[in-house]
C-alpha cells in the first residue's frame, strides 16, 4: 500500500514537470519563445545567433523556430539541428493568390503552431522574436508589465498607416492601432485570439496595391514589403489587444541607448560600422558561413581600440553595442562550427579574444533597470512633483528635410537617410519632396525615403517666377496642413547634409517660443534696410540657418509668415544687392533664408544660436566641438582631390549601379605637421566616405550585380574608373552642360560595364557593321570626287564661314558656366 502511495507520488510530481515545461516554472509563468524562418542559408546564420544569445542570456523556458519550406526546398535542407523546430506549410507563395510574400510565414507559422503543436498547450506567456536579433538579457513577460490584454512591443514609429487612411480601411477601430513590432510579448489566450486576425489582415493589406505608396505605408520601398507589420497592428486593434510600448528594451545596433537604458534585445536589421568595419546582414544573403568550417564574419576592432578610436563615452556606449552584436554572431558560429565536428580552428588573437574571461565580462546577461523600464522617469516626476517640478519624459521629435525631383536631390537624400539611421537621432524622419505632375510621372526614386509629397512651387503659380527655394516653406506648410503628427519639436535639414550625431532639443535648449539654429553670419540684411522694410521688429531678426529646432506651436504659427516673407523679399528686386542681401551673386537667391529670418522676427521668436551643431566640409573646425552636422554646400578639397555638389547636379548615381563620388585621399597619407588642417581634412574624409557609403548600401539594397563579375574585356575600362575617382579627375565643368554629353559622362565615370556571353558575338557584328559602312563611305567619296574634278575649290573663307555657322556651342557653355551658384 505504502508503495503504491508513493508510486502515485512519483507519477504527480512527474506529471508536474512535464505539464510545467524544461523550466520548472510554476503555473502561469510558463514561458515559451517562438521566431520564425525558412530553409535558406541566410536564416540559418541568424538561428546560429539567435539560439545562442539565448543560452547566453539564460532566457528562461523553451524556444521554437518555426520553419517553413516547401517539400522542394526541405529535400536540399541541411540545417535541421541548428533549433528545436516546429515545420510549418510554405506560404511564400500564396496558395490561393500566388503572390510571392515570404513575411507571411510568421502569422502563417505562428497559426499552425497554436492549431498542431503539443508544446502550445502548455504554455502561459509568448515572446515572439525574429531570426535577425540578440537576446542580451532574459525576456519575462510579467516583468516587463505585460498582463492579459495588454502585450509588451517595441516602437516602430514609421507605421504612420495607423494615422491614416489605411487604419481607417482595414480595423473597425483606428483608434486602437498601436505601431508596434520587432519584440512581442503577450499572454496565450491573447495571442490564441490574435494570430488569426493578425494572418488574415497581413493578406488583407497586402492585397491592397492601391496604398502601398510611402506616404500611406512609411515603406520606402512602396511595395507593400511591410504589410505583415501591419497586418499585425490591425489585427490587435480587431481584437482589442492595446501595446504596452517600451522603445528601450530593444535596440538597433548603430544606435546610441539613452543615458541610464540598458537593451536587452538587438536588432540588427540595418547596416552597423564602427570605423572603416562596418556590417549589413543583406551582404551575406547567400551566405553558408554556418556549413565553411573557421569561417567567421570580417573581425570588428577590439574595445580597446573603440576607446582611443572615439573619446565621448555616449558615442562609445553605442559603438561597444555594434561589438557585441558581431561577436556574439561569430562566437554563436565558432560553437556550431565545432558542433558540426569541424576541426578545431587555427589559433589566431581574434578566436583568442571570443574565448576570453575580457569578451564574457562585455557578454554577461544584461538585466533590466529602471531606465529601460521607464520607470526611472516614474520615479522622477514624483520626487519633483514635491517641489513643484514635475519632470517630463523627453519629447518626441520629427525630422524634415526639402528636395525636388531630379537625380541631384536623389543622392543628397540617400546620404541624408543613410546618415539619420546611424546619428541615433531619435523619432522619425520625412522627405518633403516637391513636384510638378509630369514631374511625378517620371520620377523613380519614391522609395529613397518616408515622403509626403507636395505641389512644386518652383515656378509660382500667381507670378511665374522662377524659384525653387520657395519650395522649402511651403512644404513645410503644406506638411503641417495635411499631416496629423504627435512631435513636440520639428528638425528642420537641407537635404545636403550628413548627420553625424543627435540633434535635439533637449541638448540645446530649444523651447517653446525660442528655437535653436546656426550662425548665418552673411545675411547682413538683417542689420540694414532690408529688415527695416520687411518686417516691423527687425531689432529680432536673427542671422540663422541651416538647421533648426523648433516648437510645433510655434512652427504652425510661423510657418505662413515663412512663405509670405519668402515671396515679398523675392518680389523686392529693388534690394537684391550684395551690398544689402549678402548674396554674391545679388540675384535673389537667397530670399527664402531672409524669408525664414524676418517671418520669426514677425512673431519676435528669438533663436538661441549654437556653433556647436553644423560644420562645413572644408572649414577647420573648433578644438573639442563634436559637431553634429555637415552641411557640405560648398566646394571643399583635400590636397589635389575635391568635392563640389554642384559638378553633380545632372549625373544620376542613384540609379546607375555601383555609380558613387571620387575617393579622397587615405586619412593615413595626410601630413600630420598641422593639427588644424589634419582635422579639418580628416571631417571632408568622413563626410564624402559616408555619402559613398550610403550610396554603396542603396546599391546592394537594390541588389545590383556584383560589381567583381566583370569580365577581363572590360579590365581597361575599369581601371580607368578607378583612376578617375581615386585622384578625384572630373570632366564635369559645368552643371547645365549638354545632356548627352552628361549621361555618356556619368556613364563612363559611374556604372561598371555589364557583360554577358553573348558580348564577343556582338562586337564581332558591330565591327563587321562598321567596317562594312567604311567601305560604303569610301566608295561614295570616290564617286563624288571624281564628280567634281575641275569644278575648282572652295576658298579658304568658305572653310572659315562653315566653320562658324554652328555659332553659339561655345557661348552657350560659357554662359552655362556663370549660371553655376552653390546652394
């Protein structure tokens, strides 16, 4: 009896465990984590990482990678054992559609993993993932303030779909769509509830071409790639599933965390560099690195390094991140690797580094503070409420910038918001692109950037006045007019410029009813007749530009004074001497900066000016400062190789694949004799790099091929590119120069020769063709020679007279040459 007493005892105890999971955790605290993926070799390297930072990070219960792949592709699978897997029907391509939308798979995986998985009934908590991320810390539900009915996510604020038109399509209830993704974590019956909707609203919106453009979606890419993200909001929104939002908890790699957050997730979803190393997870698309035994991603620089390398320890904080990410990947492959039986690797100071008590210290389980949880900031408000400060959280920013729609603003755009991405500015950023209808029509680079897009008033609709820079004001206008946006402050950029850190209000000391901007010492205007007629307070006009950071409020109350000051100075064309505008070319130009001036002088919005945020490529800059913008619009040279916006204006290098600007010197070839020159060309080094770097990362986005495939037949032309632009040797001299003769140019300097098997063939008829007209051409000479023999010769005047019938090609390039002005 006793035995079988205690043989009853065993059996519950076992039962126990079975029905509480690998963790032992009680009932209701059963955790299970879930990423999806497919068969392909780029999935595979992100579940070496994911699985294990997530032995690293001690994540507590079970995790799942749900695998989807076709019966065709599971035969050639070789990564079975890289995760415990649950399999899961392909929905790559529709079964009913045939549209072909990978992302898909994970409301299709995480459906048939609820409906068939064992593992799902026995589970309290989901935290859903994807393959291309980090855990640093354990991910617990209930610690992060998750309950039934209000999931955990991370901030992805460039689903403005939830502001508009497309929430208002797709969910009974607008209101409720939160702009969530990346980490989730939520209760089972919620998600039970959920992922139906979440599957059945991702087809919904992906059906749904007729809004898929930027400014409806923020997918830069207008292709509706980002219709799960809101199948998902959509989806929670049906079933009344509200987001407790936590923009700490995870973070980009490239990013700078806020003073005090800790990141327990890393997404490395974008490029990342510290340095001259950098890494994009879309180079290595096709990569087997998992199965190529010792091989490893391209080592990062030692944290030793990071710390000479950059003195600000906010800058560094983020760069440390960046190493971490890199490290734990390869420290993720260098295990499987010998897990696969590989043999064990040569030692080399890097692997030696991996295995080092230094690289576990960096690498220990992060845990959760009370900054990262927010609830610092909790803490604060009610120990200042006592002595009547209440603090405030840091409010939310939008950034905009102007452009047009050519090839010139194009590459100035890529630069922009390749530079944005790694500044760690925080909020969101929209291109205010203005555009004639038959503008539109043509244009092709709608995806280069979150855009909302305005009438051009280059040419004025009521005076015919030819005037580009007007579009700057009345985009901003027409965006406060048309767009509902929760920012509290506005950064307002040129489109050419680089950022190279956060511009923020809360740093320099932007308020409401004064904003920051930037010396503009050259607009003397200010202090002379010209204030004096164009505004009734010009004792408040202050000399700014460039970059600005201003209150909503005041922006909306500024914003039409902004324009009107803007077409009034315009008009004035009494007063466009140099003598009283500054503008060297007295040719009205820059009105639209006095226009900005004098409207805030109007309201008596004074400017707190900072020297300390935008510097000039080619200026030497000011021991100590960290400046957070380049604002490269004017011509700028190191030793004999320079840059000058303007000489490419017409040359489209956004397009052509490859195309990108000269090289500059190497840093290390620099004489070191003058600190402040050395300085000074060492920020022109950093501001023409990340423009080509920008631009070779919008190339591989638009998978371009390999530009190492060209074949020998083309070796000659190709070193020549490579000479061009190593010593900066341009033919452009002129930005209005003949058409044909600019494409033939930016096609020669620009795009690598695309060959193909058929080329030999080719060039084979081509030379037969044209030794064939030859012949042709020397046949009718003959003819035509011996026709005129004695009719006598022309004279020397004649030859003369012909010579110059084609009259104006060098005027014309002359006068093409004065029209050239920097902006």
């Amino acid at each position: 009896m006793m035995g079988g007493g205690l043989s009853s005892l065993v059996l519950l105890v076992l039962l126990g465990l079975c029905v509480n999971g690998e963790s032992g955790m009680p009932p209701g605290r059963r955790v299970h984590t879930l990423f999806s993926v497919e068969c392909q070799d780029y999935f595979d390297w992100q579940t070496v990482g994911l699985m294990h930072s997530f032995r690293k990070a001690r994540q507590p219960g079970p995790i799942t990678r749900l695998l989807s792949c076709t019966d065709e592709e599971k035969k050639k699978y070789r990564g079975m054992h890289l995760a415990p897997t649950f399999e899961v029907p392909s929905m790559s391509r529709h079964p009913k559609t045939g549209d072909w939308y990978p992302a898909i798979n994970k409301p299709a995986g995480v459906v048939h993993w609820l409906k068939h998985s064992k593992e799902a009934k026995n589970v309290d908590w989901v935290v859903i993932l994807d393959a291309d991320m980090i855990i640093r810390g354990p991910i617990v539900p209930w610690e992060l303030g998750a309950e039934k009915g209000y999931a955990v996510a991370a901030y992805y604020g460039y689903l403005i779909g939830c502001n508009n038109i497309l929430a208002q399509l797709h969910t009974k209830h607008p209101e409720f769509c939160d702009k969530v993704g990346g980490l989730l974590a939520m209760h089972i019956d919620d998600l039970r509830a959920l992922a139906p909707m979440w599957l059945s609203k991702t087809e919904e919106v992906r059906e749904d071409k007729a809004h898929w453009g930027t400014n409806i979606t923020g997918d830069i890419y207008s292709s509706g790639w980002i219709s799960e993200m809101y199948g998902y909001s959509f989806g929670a929104a049906e079933v009344g599933l509200r987001h407790k939002i936590n923009d700490n908890l995870m973070i980009y790699p490239g990013y700078i965390p806020q003073e005090g957050v800790v990141p327990i997730l890393l997404h490395y979803g974008l490029p990342f560099s510290v340095g001259n190393w950098s890494f994009s997870k879309l180079d290595h698309h096709e990569d087997g690195i998992v199965y190529d035994c010792g091989r490893l991603f391209p080592e990062p620089p030692y944290p030793k390094e990071v710390k000479l390398m950059e003195p600000d320890a906010h800058k560094r904080r983020g760069l440390f991140l960046n190493l971490e990410c890199i490290n734990t990947l390869n420290e993720g492959l260098l295990l499987q690797h010998a897990a696969n039986g590989c043999p064990k690797p040569k030692w080399s100071k890097y692997m030696s580094f991996l295995k080092s008590k230094t690289f576990a210290e960096l690498t220990r389980p992060k845990q959760l503070t009370a900054a990262t949880l927010g609830i610092e900031e909790k803490v604060q408000a009610v120990q200042q409420q006592v002595v009547d400060e209440p603090a405030k959280p840091y409010p939310k920013i939008h950034t905009l910038f102007s452009t047009e729609c050519t090839p010139y603003f194009d590459w100035q755009t890529v630069g922009l918001v390749h530079s944005f991405h790694l500044s760690g500015q925080p909020g969101n950023i929209t291109r205010l692109l203005s555009c004639t209808d038959e503008d539109l029509k043509q244009y092709t680079g709608h995806d280069l950037a979150p855009t909302h897009y305005v009438p051009s008033m280059s040419r004025h609709p009521l005076t015919g006045d030819w005037y580009p820079a007007i579009n700057k004001p009345a985009a901003v206008l027409h965006w406060l007019n048309h767009v509902d946006t929760d920012a509290e402050y506005i950064v307002i950029l040129d489109a050419d410029m680089i950022m190279r850190g956060p511009i923020t209000p809360w740093e320099f000391k932007a308020a409401r009813g004064q904003p920051v901007s930037t010396p503009y010492d050259y607009l003397i205007g200010c202090d002379n007749v010209l204030a004096k007629l164009h505004t009734s307070h010009p004792e408040a006009c202050d000399k700014v530009g460039g970059v600005i950071i201003m209150h909503i409020d005041d922006l909306r109350q500024f914003a039409l004074l902004w324009l009107h000051k803007t077409e009034e100075v315009r008009a004035d064309r009494a007063h466009y001497a140099t003598n009283i505008t500054g503008d060297i070319y007295s040719s009205g130009w820059i009105s639209e900066m006095y226009g900005y001036s004098f409207g805030a002088a109007e309201l008596k919005l004074r400017h707190r000016i900072s020297s300390e945020i935008l510097i000039y490529p080619g200026y030497t800059p000011s021991p100590g400062i960290k400046y957070r913008v380049f604002h490269y619009g004017l011509e700028f040279k190191v030793g004999n190789w320079s840059f000058d916006k303007a000489n490419w204006r017409n040359t489209d290098v956004v397009n052509r694949c490859w195309a990108q600007f000269p090289d500059p010197p190497d840093p290390s070839t620099l004489d070191q004799t003058d600190n402040n020159i050395l300085q000074r060309d060492l920020l022109s080094i950093e501001c023409i790099k990340t423009l080509n770097e920008a631009l070779r990362l919008h190339h591989v986005r638009r998978k371009c091929p390999d530009p190492n495939s060209l074949s020998n037949s083309n070796s000659d032309a190709a070193d020549e590119v490579v000479v061009s632009r190593k010593f900066g040797k341009m033919n452009v001299t002129s930005v209005l120069e003949d058409n044909h003769e600019q494409k033939n140019q930016s096609r020669e300097l620009s795009e690598p020769t695309e060959t193909d098997g058929m080329f030999s063939s080719v060039r084979f008829w081509v030379i037969a063709f044209w030794a064939f007209c030859g012949l042709g051409f020397l046949t009718v000479a003959s003819v035509l020679f011996s026709g005129r023999k004695g009719k006598g010769k022309r004279g020397k005047s004649y030859r003369v007279k012909r010579r110059n019938s084609g009259s104006g090609f060098m005027d014309v390039n002359g006068r093409d040459r004065l029209l050239q002005v920097p902006l």
